[in-house]
C-alpha cells in the first residue's frame, strides 16, 4: 500500500501544478465562447425538448432558461480567466467546475453526448486540492501529484471505456465493419477521400483503433522516457483524426497535457529573455558620446 500511495502521489514541481492549471482555465474560457458557444443557444430552446442527463435527474437540476444559460456564460468565463492567474485557486476552482459541469450537462441534454471531455472535468475537480503553485517553482508537491495523477486517470479512461463501449454496443461488427468508412463519407477531408480507396485499410486502423484503446492502460506504469514517446503518439492519432474526419478531441488532450513536463513552458519568462539583449543594447549605445556614435554605427554595417 505504501508504494502504492507513492506512485498515487508522485511528486511534482510546482511550476508544473501552475502551467497546467493556466492551461486548463484559459481552455475552459475558450470552449465556451469559440468550441461550444453554440450552448447559449440552447437559452431559446423550449423546455419540453430538454432530456437531461442522469447527474441532473439525480440533483434535480433546472431546467435550463435565458436567465440560467447567460448567467452561467458570463461568470464561468469571468471565473475561467481569473482562475488562470493562479490565485485564490479554492475560491475560483470550485466554482469554475460546478459551472462548467452545468454547461456541460446543458449541451448533453438535448442529443449527443461527447465523450471528450471527462478527463478534462476531472482535471478542474482536483485542480483546487493541488495547493498554491507559481510558474517555474521547482519544489516538489505531493498534493500537485495527486492531482496530476487522477486526471491521467481520467484521460486514459476515456480511451479504454470508448473501447468497451464499441464492444459493448457494436460488438465484433465494429471492428469488421464499415464503421471509419462510414465516418469517411459523413465528414472525411481530401486525405481521408484517398485512404478510403486503399483495400482493407480502413478494416485494419479499426483493429488497430481497439487494440490501442484496450491497451491504453499500460500507458500509466512505463518508464518516463517510453511514456512521454506514448502520449506523443496520443496526440499524433488526434492529428490524424482531425486531417481526415475533422474531429478535434481538444478538450481530451488538454487532459493530457497532464503527462507533460509544462513546467519547462516558461512563454513570459521567454519574452523577458528576449527583450533583455536589445534593452542592453539600448544602454550600451545610449553609454557611447554623440559625436562616437556614427562612428560605432559604420562600425557594425
């Protein structure tokens, strides 16, 4: 138990705590005004169409009106962006993910329901337990760990359940099929066009599709190095996905981001860097008398 106690709360920098809580807040406020703006939509929609979800069976959630919707838009997108400072990561945290929860039970209730975005929930429901990080601290939290880990586990569930339930309601007719030949004709790209006309291509990315997602697991327990290589390859199938049916998956790899050493992501330090050498320059130049100057200048050309 203890060693699985250390692996459940591995530590990590802090640095690392903070980037990924400044990337999942600030996709929250881009998913609601670009990715699924189209909820506030949903404000004009009549009650009777509403199918909510079980959760919001279970609370008893409202039905969702123009009053609701627009009131959960504009403070989950004020909350999201203050959240992605870094501070007052309870106070901020746990409203951004009660709210974004409700946004999604509101898109989920009237059809289709995504499967892309469990990881990424799970992420803003620990995210408030990780305690206070600062962007390239590199002291160690076990609390930031845990976090980090139980959205691992979340992001790779979604992989190994979207296998089950391809087996559970498609059975082996999924995999032998015309299920990505389908997907091709619905919303395939150019590139996809020219990969359906390949025989037994689309039956074999199918096995492979499964087998991937049945194995997913083991992702978890490889050594940094080969699972770094492994979520690389996460996101380079998402690119094919994207290149040849258009499905983006964006709120997923957020999600993964999890695995990612983010603490080396340093964007403000990077232009603070960058900007150092030409103010330095600036003094140099300014130090040398007027009447040097031309000389200094034909100097350099």
């Amino acid at each position: 138990m203890d060693r699985v106690t250390r692996w459940l709360t591995e530590p990590v920098p802090k640095g690392r705590i903070a980037a990924f809580r400044t990337l999942v807040y600030l996709f929250v406020a881009a998913d609601i005004t670009i990715f699924t703006g189209w909820v506030r939509a949903h404000a004009g929609v009549p009650g009777d169409l509403y199918r909510p979800l079980y959760l919001a069976r279970v609370l008893h959630l409202p039905v969702p009106t123009r009053v609701l919707v627009l009131t959960i838009f504009w403070t989950l997108l004020a909350a999201a962006l203050a959240a992605a400072t870094g501070r007052a990561h309870r106070l901020l945290g746990w409203p951004v993910f009660l709210l974004y929860l409700e946004w999604m039970i509101i898109a989920m209730s009237y059809g289709k329901v995504d499967h892309d975005r469990f990881g990424l929930l799970v992420a803003l429901a620990v995210l408030p337990t990780a305690g206070r990080a600062r962007h390239g601290d590199p002291t160690l939290t076990e609390r930031g760990g845990w976090a980090l880990r139980m959205t691992q586990f979340g992001a790779i569930a979604t992989y190994f359940l979207a296998a089950w339930a391809k087996l559970r309601f498609g059975g082996i007719a999924w995999l032998t099929g015309a299920t990505l030949t389908r997907a091709v004709v619905r919303r395939g790209t150019v590139l996809a066009d020219q990969l359906v006309k390949i025989p037994n291509l689309m039956v074999i990315s199918q096995f492979g599709i499964m087998a991937f997602e049945l194995l997913s697991p083991l992702i978890l327990f490889l050594p940094r190095k080969w699972q770094l290589r492994a979520v690389a390859a996460c996101y380079a199938f998402h690119v094919m996905v994207m290149a040849t049916i258009t499905i983006s998956f964006l709120p997923h790899q957020v999600a993964m981001a999890s695995f990612l050493p983010l603490e080396r992501v340093r964007p403000v330090e990077w232009v603070r860097r960058w900007r150092q050498p030409a103010a330095g320059g600036r003094i140099a130049q300014a130090a040398v008398p007027p009447g040097r100057r031309w000389r200094l200048r034909a100097t350099q050309r």
